[in-house]
C-alpha cells in the first residue's frame, strides 16, 4: 500500500515513528495512523512471538480515565460485561453496545483504584467512542471522563519468552501477575503500568506508560531481548496471531451491525447484572438465538481466504468471511466470518468463492490455534 505525501501528512504517528522508519519498517494506514506493517517480514515476526518473543507497538490505542463516586454504575450501564467483578488491578475485555445491541467497539476496563477506571478503546474509533461515552456520562453527577490517548503510549511483548526478557528490566515480580491483572511498576526505570494481557494467543504483557517515555522502554526491551530472538513485529503479523487464536477484530468480526451473542461473545455479556444499554435486545437475541454464527473456516484445497469473500453450502450463500489469511503455526488457509445458525456446526462442508471459483473448505471450531 503506497500513500502520496499529502494522505501521508494527515496520518497519526506514534512516538515511536522514527524508530520504526530506523528498522525499515514498511508503513501502512491504519485507522487514520501511519502504522508498521512489518519489519523482517510477516511470517518472521509471526514464527517469533509463537516460538521467542515479539515486540509491538500498540500505543494508536485509545485510553480514557472514568473517575468519581458514579464509576461503577455508570460502567456497569454503559457494557454488557460485569465491571463489579473486577478487583483493583484487574482488567475485563467487554464491548460498546448500541440500544439495538450492536457494537460500537470493544474494550477493556482496568480497575485502577477505587472510582478509578481506564478504558482501552480500538485507534480507529477513539472519537467515535469518547462521544459516546461523554453522552451516556450525562446521566450520572458523580463522574468525570478524560481522554488521555495522547499522553498514554502502549507497547506490546509477546511470546513464550516474554517474561524472561522483561524481568531483568524490572523490580516487580511479574511472575505473579495473574492473567487479566496488572500492577504499577518501573520497567528500565520507567514508569509503567504491567499488565498481563494481549491479542495474539501466547503469554506476554502489555506496558502502558507517559508517550513521553515510551522510546527509552522500547529501546531496553529490544536490547534485552536480543540475545533470546525478540523482534519487533508489525500489524501483519498481529493479525495472522489473533487470527490463529479466534480473536475478534473490530471492523471486522465486530461492528455496528454486529452483536456480541452471535460473535460468540456470550461470555462477556451478562444479562444478570440488571439493565445496561442494549441489553433488552441482547435478551431477545439470547432467547431466540442468534441467526447468525461467527464461525472458523479452514480451506480445503489450494487458495488463500480473506475478508469479504462469500461462503457457500451447496448453491445457496450461507454467509461471508471477515477475517482470511495463511495461518503460518497452523499451516493451513484459515478465515474467521458469519454463517446461517443452521450451518454453524463443525465439520460442515462449505465452499469459499475466490475470484469467482469456488474452493471446497469446512467449518471448525475456533481457536485454531491454543498454546500449550
């Protein structure tokens, strides 16, 4: 994807820009940023983080603060999951849902400290989102919102070896960060908060801390992991692993004309909890069962799925993809898309049309991948 220097000038840049550019990194739009795509190359990078250790730069996230007395009621209103639940230094993953119960992205909520929250929201949609939170915040006196993803950098380190690259760097022991939790913490003498979470199916934990100091860690992090193969990985492969793993990705398995049951999401949204927005319509859906199911499907024969391209059982169009690509731990052609509830099942035979010919494939059930 080549840009011409005046689409070039209106992108977003991380603070991490001119390290990526020092890598070679070939750089795409992404969301309205000016992203890495890949450094050594997709497969490289995707073979590391499964195998080593990867290195990525998330910090196009969005970040806003939820502070004050309301927090809590105000959270529990504005997602389908329970934000009660959370402990002080846990995290949930959770969703933005409209009235119909369609996303408008999904997220998640770290509780900070007491009526102290942060929300983790997708690069392209930071305004769409701060919007909306701002407006459903009208309702409740007692809470103050801030939308701090300008000033918040966010770095990625993946894989097996991850914790054994990042301890020397740090006083914490990270060990003991439970998966979903985080805690505060200098890493290479920065302020961060260390959280265990992330988006490709391996361990690995997620740093958040000032855009300012962002630099000085991804330079000690890259330093440290060297000698045991860390590479620095682009969008590419971040989503061949998410893939791989039967991860949504919003704009994709995710948007507006999407809901969370039929996305299989079912685990996150909890009707118990008492009203939220788009919560009676999730009840319906719950009732009648979703018409639609987000599924796994794996090529039969020779070609290459991606998003868009339509599924078949038989004649009739049951469905589409919404994620494709080769998935290189797997080794096999895999996609992620919705088909008719009737058709959902594993081990359905399907067909996928490529350009226009139609390539046998089946449907599994997801991940299709799982680490040991």
């Amino acid at each position: 994807m080549t840009m011409n220097d005046n689409a070039v000038s209106q992108l977003k840049r991380t603070p991490l820009y001119e390290r990526h550019r020092a890598l070679e990194a070939r750089l795409v739009e992404f969301g309205g940023w000016e992203m890495p795509v890949q450094y050594s190359g997709i497969l490289d990078e995707h073979q590391a983080v499964r195998t080593r250790a990867g290195l990525f730069d998330v910090s196009h996230m969005g970040e806003f603060k939820v502070e004050g007395q309301d927090s809590l009621p105000f959270l529990q209103h504005l997602v389908p999951n329970d934000v009660s639940r959370l402990a002080i230094q846990q995290a949930l993953y959770t969703q933005l849902c409209l009235p119909d119960g369609n996303v408008i992205d999904d997220l998640l909520i770290y509780h900070l400290a007491d009526d102290h929250y942060m929300l983790v929201v997708n690069a392209a949609n930071i305004d769409k989102d701060f919007a909306w939170v701002q407006e459903q915040a009208r309702q409740f006196q007692h809470v103050s919102l801030s939308n701090q993803s300008d000033t918040t950098a966010l770095i990625a380190l993946q894989g097996p070896l991850a914790l054994d690259i990042l301890q020397p760097l740090t006083a914490v022991d990270i060990k003991d960060i439970r998966y979903y939790r985080f805690v505060p913490g200098e890493v290479a003498g920065i302020h961060c908060l260390i959280s265990r979470t992330g988006y490709t199916g391996e361990d690995g934990f997620e740093l958040y801390c000032a855009s300012a100091d962002v630099v000085g860690l991804w330079d000690s992090i890259l330093a440290a992991g060297q000698p045991k193969g860390l590479l620095p990985a682009g969008l590419g492969a971040r989503d061949t692993l998410r893939l791989e793993a039967g991860l949504c990705l919003y704009g994709h398995e995710l948007d507006e004309q999407t809901n969370p049951l039929e996305a299989r999401l079912g685990w996150t949204v909890k009707l118990a909890k008492g009203t939220f927005i788009g919560s009676e319509a999730l009840q319906k859906v719950k009732e009648q069962g979703p018409k639609r199911l987000l599924v796994g499907v794996q090529l039969l024969e020779r070609g290459v799925p991606r998003g868009g391209y339509p599924l078949y059982a038989g004649e009739q169009q049951i469905g589409s993809l919404t994620s494709g690509a080769p998935g290189p731990t797997v080794q096999k052609n895999i996609g992620m898309g919705y088909v008719d509830a009737a058709h959902a099942e594993p081990g359905t035979s399907i067909s996928v049309e490529i350009r226009g010919k139609r390539i046998s494939a089946q449907i599994v059930a997801l991940p299709f991948y799982k680490r040991k």
